[in-house]
C-alpha cells in the first residue's frame, strides 16, 4: 500500500509540475480572430508602435481610466498570470490580486464568452512581445475611486452567465448574438446607461451618447434604426465602413477599422442576421416639425454650403457623400454625431474593401451657433425626415467638446 501511496505521489509532483503544453497554431490564429472581433486593440493600444501594451486614457463620465498592459511582459503585463487568472479577468471582472475592475473594462459582456474563447484569446496574446509599460492609477472623482464600491455596483448590476443560444433562430443568428451581446459587447457604446454607469437593459441597443458622439440605435426602429436597412447594407456597412445608406465617422471609424473590417464574412453577416432581427426597444420619439422662419434660415445655409456635395434633394453620392433622406443617424433623437460632423468635418474611413478617400470640411469657424442649429435642423426635418429641434445652446454645448 505505501509503494502504491508513492507512486501517486510521484505521478502527482510529475503532472503539477510538468510544463502547459504549447498551443496550437490553429487555437492562436483563432483567438486572434477572437481579439480582432472583441476589438481589443482599440482600447490597450496608446502606442501604434507597441500594440496592446495599454496605457491609452479611457474617458467615462466618472472620470479616466487607462487600459492595462495585454502584452505577455511579467512584471506589467499578464505574462505572470494563471489562465484562471485570465478567464476570471474577462468573466468576472476580478484581477489576479483579488480586486475588481471597473465595468469601462466590458465584463458584463465578456462573462457571455465561452471558457475555450478566453483561453484562444489568452494564447494569442501570448504570441506578443513583451512590452514593459506599468500601468497609470485611475483618474475618478471621488468616491468612484475605492475598488471596494464595485463590489455594490457588480450586486446590483452584473450578472455573470454564459450566451444562451434560442433553438428556435439559426445557428448564424446565434452566432451574430454570441457576438454582439457577448464578445463585441456592441451595448457598451450604443445601449443608454443608468445614473452608476450600467446598461439600462430594457432598451438595449436603443442608442447612447459616447464622448460626444451619439452611437445611434441597432434595433428595427423604422426611423432612426435599422428598419430601413437590409442585413447586406449591414454586412456592407460593417466591412467597409460604408454604405448606401450611411458612412461611418468618430468611435464607431476607429471599431470598423481596427475590428469588423478583419472579421470573417461569416461572422458580419451574422452580427447583421441578429441586428436585423431585433424589434424596437423603445418608442420613437413624436416630433413637430421647426417653424418655418427656422426651416428657411436652414435652407440657406445648406443651398451655400452643402447643396455642391449633397444635391438639392439630400440624396449626394452614395458611398462618396452619404444621402441624408431617411438617414437613422441625422435623425436621431440626440444631434450630438451630426453636430459634430458639422463642426470638425468628416474623414471618410478607408478599408480595404472601400480604400477611396474622402472628406467634409468642418464649418465651426465659419458658422455661428445659430446657423448651425438652423441647417441641422432644415436637415433634420426635410425629405420626409423628421427629429427634436436642435437649439443654439446645444450647439454651443458641442463646440465646447473636444473632437
């Protein structure tokens, strides 16, 4: 009995302390699908020329905080931890030491993804070079400082889970919903959030205001979703950052560019089967239309200024100048997208599936606060168009923003 007893001791010290098997290449290529899906990049690049190594400054409404370090560097990276440790990171929201990230990290979304999904992530990120880059402390008003607090907010707020595919849709719709609820965690930018920051989960995917921006709806809301458009525009717009319907500018230029522009064709078109299949969240909102002194002081400014670009009718170029009749975003409920398109100007993003360039200039210092409310709202409300007025506080509120 005590040979047999050693023997399993042995056995036991061997296999605790025999090395993790290398991954595959195959499990390494798929989790840098993975990392290209959840846009990683995006958010722990501060340096081009050190891609992942953090450091870049995450604003939110509390304060900044700023990416950690994913590169595989012992000391400031994650290249000392466990994979539990990394599975409970993304999960969770927990660090190695035991304390809680704050949600500007998405977890809430993460803890949808599977075991197998974390741990091809973690070995891809593996494969990178180490970078030395300690991180920067958080930058928040007090008290959203203390960690301690998010063990109140993760109670009231976070619930840990896998995806749970719906036997009754296809498997792509499921896929697009793994993929949009879970690792691209689409709600962080484009569900509203409450007064502590979480997701107001009856109206998800309903349109959010983000950095000055306004992350327009992703449900089927006739006039300001994505009732109008087909699963193909959807595909198209997420591919090349463009569409016949819409061009992409601000955060969502920088997720296409560093993110669904590198997805598998297979994965767009199930981001766009699940969108597609959305009802609305909420209601859209019942407007009247300006008064007609505001609308003809709009119609002006446009005949001056935009008329060369966009045509007398709204409908421009397609995917050159995008068209403005039935256009979801210009009609959103918040203007903050196109005032800001108004006031800095527009870059058409350049993909490899659309590489021509092209460009708005920006009429800040051109136009007053007036006449921009006055040609956002002409826009707004004509070929069929219809949205709240704009006033020239708000634009002012937005020149005040930095771009």
């Amino acid at each position: 009995m005590r040979t047999i007893l050693a023997g399993l001791a042995l056995c036991s010290a061997v296999a605790t302390t025999a090395p993790a098997a290398e991954p595959s290449p195959e499990l390494i290529a798929y989790g840098k699908t993975l990392v290209e899906a959840g846009g990683c990049a995006g958010c722990h690049t501060a340096d081009p020329a050190k891609p992942f190594a953090g450091g870049k400054r995450i604003d939110t409404p509390f304060g900044a905080i700023y990416a950690p370090n994913l590169t595989p560097d012992r000391d400031t990276g994650i290249g000392g931890w466990a994979d539990a440790d990394f599975t409970r990171a993304l999960r969770y929201g927990t660090a190695p030491d035991g304390s809680n990230y704050y949600p500007a990290f998405p977890y809430p979304y993460f803890t949808k993804m599977t075991k197998d999904d974390t741990l091809a992530i973690r070995a891809y990120l593996g494969t990178l070079a180490p970078v030395a880059n300690r991180n920067k402390p958080p930058e928040l008003r007090w008290p959203f400082g203390y960690r301690s607090l998010m063990r109140l907010w993760n109670a009231a707020y976070f619930t840990p889970g896998l995806f749970e595919p719906d036997q009754t849709q296809s498997a792509a719709w499921n896929r697009g919903g793994y993929l949009v609820t879970g690792l691209g965690h689409c709600g962080a930018c484009h569900t509203p959030k409450n007064y502590f920051g979480a997701d107001k989960a009856a109206q998800a995917l309903s349109g959010n205001e983000v950095g000055g921006w306004y992350a327009p709806r992703l449900d089927g809301a006739a006039r300001t979703g994505l009732k109008s458009w087909s699963a193909e525009d959807i595909t198209e717009y997420l591919q090349s950052g463009r569409n016949a319907k819409s061009h992409a500018g601000g955060p969502m230029a920088d997720v296409i560019v560093n993110s669904t522009a590198k997805m598998s064709d297979a994965d767009v078109r199930a981001i766009a089967e699940y969108l597609k299949g959305l009802p609305p969240s909420r209601r859209e909102t019942i407007v009247a239309p300006p008064e007609e002194a505001e609308m003809k002081a709009g119609q002006a400014v446009y005949a001056k200024l935009c008329i060369a670009c966009h045509e007398a009718d709204g409908s421009g170029a397609p995917r050159i100048y995008p068209p403005l009749p039935g256009n979801a975003l210009l009609q959103s409920v918040n203007p903050a997208s196109t005032l800001r398109i108004i006031l800095d100007g527009a870059h058409t993003v350049t993909t490899p599936r659309a590489p021509n360039t092209g460009e708005m200039p920006g009429y800040a210092k051109q136009l007053s606060d007036a006449e921009i409310a006055a040609v956002t709202n002409y826009m707004r409300n004509s070929w069929g168009n219809a949205a709240p007025l704009v006033t020239p506080s708000q634009v002012a509120k937005a020149r005040k923003q930095e771009p």
